[in-house]
C-alpha cells in the first residue's frame, strides 16, 4: 500500500520498490529475500517461499511450516522463524512442544 502511494504521488524509490514487489521482477533473491518473499505469497510459489526462508525472511519461514506434513520439518521452519523475529511462529513452537 504505501509503495502504491508513493509510486503515485511521483517518488522514483517507491516505484522502483513497487516493480521489485511484482511476481515478474527479475531481482534475484539474494539481492532482496522481502521481495522475494512478497512474489512467493503472490504467486503462491513454496520454492520461493524456501528460498526466502533461507535468505532470512521469516514470513516465508512461517508460511512454509504452515504447510509442511513432516512433524520434524515443520517444528524446524517455525523454529527458524521464531529465531528471525516472527513473534506468532514462537507462540505456535512453544504450543507444538509444551
């Protein structure tokens, strides 16, 4: 939203922002794991979602374990995501193993 607005009001940044947020962007995710996770919660794409997991984006961390059937799996990528900062991953892991 605040890309949005300032892409319209004129502001070179914010547009350059908004086009890296776009499912199309070609900038890699090494370069920038938020993009990289935004495009993966836009197109609905978990390998990207891994790759940004890996890159430390904690959403995408999340969202993953979400998913994950494997008990052992999924208790790791909330553990990464706690770890990274996602305060409802923690809550999640600390039910998942109490």
């Amino acid at each position: 939203m605040f890309f949005h607005s300032t892409c319209r009001i004129g502001d070179e940044e914010g547009c350059r922002r908004l086009d890296a947020l776009e499912p199309g962007s070609t900038i890699p995710c090494e370069d920038d794991p938020f993009a990289c996770q935004w495009r993966a919660y836009r197109t609905k794409d978990l390998s990207l979602h891994d790759e940004a997991c890996s890159l430390g984006a904690a959403e995408s961390c999340a969202l993953i374990a979400f998913e994950e059937k494997d008990d052992h799996k999924r208790l790791a990528y909330y553990e990464t995501s706690c770890q990274l900062g996602h305060t409802h991953a923690c809550d999640v892991l600390v039910r998942l193993v109490a």
